[in-house]
C-alpha cells in the first residue's frame, strides 16, 4: 500500500535542485543514504511552466537496478557483410540474439547480482522486468532509467557495423519505490513510498522543518568552470562537410530522405557532475531535462532536452517533434518577424513535415486505428530559441503494451531520419562509431497503467570515470536534407554544442551570459478538431502469414520499408476495410501465394527508399497486373515507379533535384480515379520516364503545374491499375483520402 502527501509550494524550477542537495545532506540519497540504492535520478522540469513543463521528480533510492550491456563480437559480431546503405545496398538482418537484462538487488551496501532475464526484443525483454516491480498505479511510475541509442539493435532488422565496445553500457534502469513530485503546475510537492517506510519518515520530517519551502535554492556554482584545453572532435569542420554532400548524394539517389548526423566532443570533465547539471539547468532550462549518477558504475548522464519521445496516460498518448530552428529576437518586433521566417522558410517547412508523417506512422503500430492525427501545429518559443513543433495525438491500442509503443518510437525519428531503418543503418556508416546515451532516450514508464514519459537525449553530456578521473562525451548535429547548406549545417552543430563544452571549460566563453528570459510562448499556426471516430466503421490489420477472419474486404499492402507506410495502413482501415501488412524486402511471398492465402479485393504497393528493383515482389505484382492477373492495384511513389518499370518505362533522376517534405500543386490531366487538382506532398528522388512509342496501356493522367514533363500519377487503359507519384496520405496532402476511398470502390 502507498502513501504520499503533500506540502504546498511555489511553481519556481529551482525548488527540486534544493531539494535534491538537501537530501543528499541529509543522508536520504546518494553515497552516504541507508536506505536503497546509492546512484541519483532526477527528472527536471526547467523553464516556464507549461503543458509540457510541469512536473519535477526526484527518485528515492532503488531497490532494484537493471543493466543492459553490448554482448561480446562471439555473441553478436560486427556486421561484415559488403553494405554500402548511402548507395542503395542494404541487407537485413540477421536477428540479434537476446537482449540481457542484468536484474541487480540494494542489499545493506551495494548492488547484488540478483537474476538476469531475456528477450528477443527490446519491448519483450522489458515486459519480463514487471516481476520485480512495484504493483501501484498511483506511483508517477514503477521503472526509471536510460535506453541508449544503441539499443535500436533490437527494434531494427539489420545489425551495426559499429556496434558499441563488447559489455558497455546500453541501458541503465531502476526500480520507482519512493518519489519526491513537484507539481509547478499545482504548486505542490508530493512525497510518496509503501505505509511504514523509513525514508518517507524522515523526509517528511525534513520537509516539515523548512522554514520556508520558496526558499530553498541550490548551492549554486559560484566561480567559471576552469578552462581545459584537451578537447577533440571525431571530425574536423571539413570531413564533416565531406560527409554532408555524401548524404544529399544519397537523398539525390532516392536511398533516403533526411538524415540526422551527429558530431563528438570529448574531454575531461574538472568538475563535480552535479555542478555540471546545476549550470546547465541555469543556462539552458529545458522541459525535459535529466540527471543520472551512478558512481559505483563511473557513469553519468547530464541533460537539458527540449524534445518528447512520448507521453502518454494510458489512454491518450502524444509526442511533439522539433525540427526548424530560429534565435529569438531582442524586441517584440525582431521576435515576430523572425517567427514568420520560421513560418515562411521551405527547407524548414518539409524538414518539419517529414517528421511529422514519420511520427505519425510510429504511433499508428500501438494506437487505435484512426485516432493517431496532428492536433496542433505551432512555433513554440524558449528562452533563446524559436522551434518549429507539432502535437500528435493517438488513442492507445488494447491489442499493445507499453513497452510496445517505447519499441515502435525508439529511437525517435528526428534524430535518425526518414525512412527509419535507411538511415540508422547510414548513421551507423558515416559516423563510425556507437553514440551511446546521446539521441537515445530516458523518463518513467509505470506498466500497471501504461503511463509513459520519455525524453529525446539531446542537449546532453555523457559522463565516464576512468581512473578515478571524469571523462565526457558531448554530441550534437543536425537533420540533413537535399536543401541543406554545408557550412551553415557545420556552423549549427557546433552551436547546439556550444552551451555543454562552455560548461565543461572546453572552449571559453562567458558562462553567466545573459539570454532574454522571455515567457514560454506558443504562435498557433494550425490546430484540428478531431472527432472521436465513434461513428465510423473502422477495419482491423494483421501481418501476413497470420489473416482475419471475417467477410469483409481485405487489402494487401506491400511494405516496402518506408517511414510512412503505416499512415497508409491507417487511411485504409479509415475506410472500413482490413490490412494484411506484407513485407516487400525480406521475407516475403510471391504473388501466387498471396492470391491464394489471402484473395484480396485490391493490393497497393508501397512507397520506400531506393529503385523500385530493390523489391522483387512489387515487381512481380506489377508484371501480373499488367497482364490483367491481379485484382485492381495501386502503387504509392516507389510502388507507382515499379508499375511504370514492369511496363518498360524508364527511371531517372528527378530533373528538378530531389523533393521531400514538400507541398506541390497537382494538375489533372483526365483521370478515372479521382480530381488530382490539389496540393500534394512528394517525397521522391526518381522519377518515371514515359516512352515516346508508348504502347504499354499505361498514360500519363496527372503532373506538376507548369511542368508538362513531369509524371505525377499514371493510369491503365483497359486494367484497374493506378500509380502516383505523391504521398496523398501525408498531413498536408489535400483531398482528404480520396483516392484510397475511390480506390477501394473500384
């Protein structure tokens, strides 16, 4: 049985950072404590208090400690295979072995090696952590830690060529048995622990003998941090340059679409941890920041995110992406006219966008069918900078779990790229090396009532003892797109980086520098009323082999390894039919036999990285379509090129460069299946050629506006077989799911 109360404060960020040293004064966490534990978890709220900002929590100490470490080369070897993922070349798998979870027991005085469990999958080894968890719900969580990025070896189907050194690190978690909440919102703190506990006591006789809890305040570092000339950079400006023209090599060649490259500095750390996190939170607060001290481990995680993985009550669940970037101004005036160069700028607009679609297919695999939509689109403004931001909501799945929707978000999709598992895989080629903790993710997960709170790790500064002495790691890059400028991409990076080396005395400046504390503002630039759907017949999915059964129609889908593939799922299930998902690149079956498993009424091909050969069966499909064999189909992006290549057209190069993220005016040219006189998100890099002596029964039957050879969506004569070019599934695509609805009417 849990009991808690409470004690009536101001909503001040700092109170919790007093708190947190008073504690450890006191002997209830840290090194010196009795009562769990040793290592130190706070999850800090900074800044303005804001939906996003709100709460605060220090965790008492653990009685229980979970390590995930890299397995040895023997075990899990580096992938040797000859991939070359910038250019086209990627195999698959082969699957992991299990991931191991070291399960460590607080007993007297240190960590006791207590059991170890596994699992095939990140979501599944997690689920087998719930036996030695607290049973509340009530608790802000029941498990609290940090994934490492690296862990994306269990939730992507490929293996690294350079997978973190054999027994580091890769996740860190611990048990929530006592808490300390401050609720800035409701200006309360809450203190909460089992009936009887000893540490709830004594805090809460700590808690009544403050004069004054508005008062408490960290003991602030009063002197600069000494200035350390040691530090060193993975890459120099000009490799870094060299890496940013391969990538927009690989967008021009249609392998991807956007891809975040991160940079390393790494130096000594001269001072304590915690005095690192108390000028970091000072600096540069943030909504989602974090503290994470393990010293018998020689670790420590440092943070002042910005950015949401996910959040979610049990019920409803969000995130908000950032991307698109801006300094504030130093009047009202600089600051709106810097807002609507946010609002006005088309690189930023599609980097944003692609996000969007991204984090809005991640969610549609554990949410309801649906439900998963852009509730807000807004600029959002912090202490010294103005970010692009997007609220997605969804209503969560009860076919899912919560350590489902971690597996399905990880890692997020801003600091990887789009499609997904393209670009982990060209992370890992051109930054040669693991990233660890940094763009992976930490927070509190309570699995009794599927409430989850998870950051992005950016903004973040890793810390390992190495010989009794501090050393850091500190990482920081950018998106990069076909429009990205090298130099100013170079010049961004170094920036974001800036305020942590500052910090650490790696490069000088003035550390007291003072950035205009302006309110945390939202400027609205669209927001949706989203009905609840209860109206609305909605279908089901399954994943082939495995098929429904019922008697309504029953869509086959070709996955094709796209980031967006599930919000065509999701437009489809919106039109009341049912989804088998099948996959288009590894492990798939021929046409024959999804004819005669399935019977579908209709198949649709698709998008995905790359030439459309790179899937055999989206050929196959085509080939039989075009020789009348197939039930109507419809091929989306790669799946409209291979319907063009089955029938002998060519493919090149998109003569207008590479487009991605961007909204563009569509002309219909006389189409059967709907009005294509609409605005239409495209993402692509080739494009399909129609032959001069076209007698294939395909014709051209929409293009861009004012560009007459472009070729935007294709049709059969005599077959039901289309093909488009766009995305008409994407947020700001118009028509609101015409085509699909026209399309399952055929």
């Amino acid at each position: 049985m849990i009991k808690t109360q409470k004690f009536s404060c101001s909503d001040d960020e700092f109170i919790i950072l007093g708190l947190m040293e008073l504690l450890r004064k006191n002997k209830l966490i840290g090194e010196s404590n009795f009562f769990g534990g040793l290592d130190e978890l706070l999850f800090h709220s900074g800044g303005p208090v804001s939906k996003k900002s709100s709460k605060s929590i220090i965790i008492g100490p653990p009685k229980f400690r979970f390590l995930a470490k890299q397995p040895s080369r023997e075990k899990l070897p580096k992938n040797k295979m000859e991939i070359d993922p910038l250019n086209g070349n990627l195999i698959l798998g082969p699957e992991p072995p299990n991931l191991i979870w070291e399960v460590e027991k607080w007993e007297v005085e240190k960590w006791i090696l207590h059991d170890s469990i596994e699992g095939a999958t990140l979501s599944k080894s997690l689920q087998k952590l719930e036996k030695f968890l607290p049973n509340n719900d009530i608790a802000p969580g029941t498990i609290c830690g940090a994934f490492a990025y690296d862990l994306c070896q269990w939730t992507q189907p490929l293996r690294l060529i350079n997978p973190p050194n054999e027994n580091s690190l890769i996740g860190i978690l611990f048990s929530i048995d006592r808490w300390i909440i401050h609720d800035r919102e409701n200006k309360f703190i809450e203190i909460g622990a089992e009936v009887g506990d000893n540490w709830f006591i004594e805090v809460i006789d700590l808690i009544k003998s403050i004069t004054d809890l508005n008062k408490i305040q960290p003991d602030w570092p009063v002197k600069p941090p000494k200035f350390v000339s040691e530090e060193c950079s993975n890459f120099t400006d000009s490799e870094h340059t060299n890496i940013i023209e391969r990538v927009q090599d690989s967008i021009k060649s249609g392998e991807l679409y956007q891809l975040n490259f991160g940079r390393k500095w790494k130096g000594p750390l001269m001072e304590d941890p915690w005095i690192l996190q108390l000028r970091l939170a000072r600096i540069n607060p943030a909504p989602w920041s974090c503290y994470i001290f393990s010293n018998d481990l020689g670790f420590c995680l440092c943070s002042s995110s910005p950015e949401i993985l996910i959040q979610g009550d049990g019920q409803e669940f969000y995130t908000s992406p950032i991307k698109g970037t801006k300094p504030r101004g130093k009047t009202k005036s600089e600051d709106l006219e810097l807002i609507n160069d946010l609002i006005s700028c088309s690189k930023e607009r599609a980097e944003h966008l692609m996000l969007v679609d991204l984090e809005k297919n991640d969610m549609t695999k554990f949410c309801k069918l649906g439900s998963v939509h852009r509730d807000s689109f807004q600029v959002e403004s912090f202490a010294q900078v103005h970010h692009l931001v997007s609220d997605i909501k969804g209503k969560f799945s009860d076919k899912s779990d919560i350590w489902k929707s971690l597996e399905f978000m990880f890692p997020g999709g801003s600091i990887s790229g789009c499609p997904k598992t393209v670009t982990i895989a060209s992370i890992d080629q051109i930054e040669g090396e693991a990233r660890s903790f940094w763009t992976g993710s930490a927070g509190i997960i309570n699995h009794n009532n599927n409430s989850i709170s998870l950051n992005i790790l950016i903004r973040t500064l890793e810390g390992h003892k190495i010989n009794s002495k501090w050393e850091g790691v500190i990482q920081a890059g950018g998106g990069l797109v076909i429009g990205s400028k090298p130099k100013l991409e170079v010049e961004e990076a170094k920036l974001k980086a800036q305020a942590l080396r500052k910090i650490v005395g790696w490069i000088e400046g003035d550390i007291d520098e003072k950035y205009p504390k302006k309110s945390l503002s939202n400027f609205i630039i669209s927001k949706k009323n989203y009905g609840n759907n209860k109206n609305i017949n909605i279908g089901k999915y399954t994943i082939w082999p495995r098929k429904l059964d019922n008697s309504q129609k029953m869509i086959a889908f070709i996955d094709n390894l796209d980031s967006f593939s599930w919000n065509i799922v999701n437009e489809l299930a919106k039109n009341g039919t049912n989804v088998c998902v099948i996959p288009g690149r590894k492990n798939s079956p021929t046409f024959n036999e999804i004819m005669s498993e399935l019977s579908p009424s209709h198949i649709i091909i698709g998008p995905g990285p790359g030439n459309p050969n790179v899937s055999k069966l989206s050929i196959e499909i085509s080939l039989n379509a075009l020789e009348g064999k197939s039930p109507p189909l419809l091929g989306i992006c790669l799946g409209h090129q291979a319907i063009g290549v089955a029938a002998g057209w060519e493919i090149c190069k998109t003569p207008t460069g590479a487009i991605h993220g961007e909204v563009h005016q569509i002309e219909d040219l006389g189409s059967s299946l709907t009005d294509f006189d609409k605005k239409m998100t495209r993402y692509h890099s080739l494009t399909l050629v129609e032959p001069k002596l076209n007698d294939s029964g395909l014709k051209v039957v929409a293009k861009i506006k004012n560009e007459s050879e472009s070729v935007m969506a294709i049709e059969h004569e005599e077959y039901l077989i289309f093909g488009v070019q766009f995305h008409p599934e994407s947020e700001e695509s118009q028509g609101d799911g015409a085509i699909f609805k026209n399309f399952l009417n055929c």
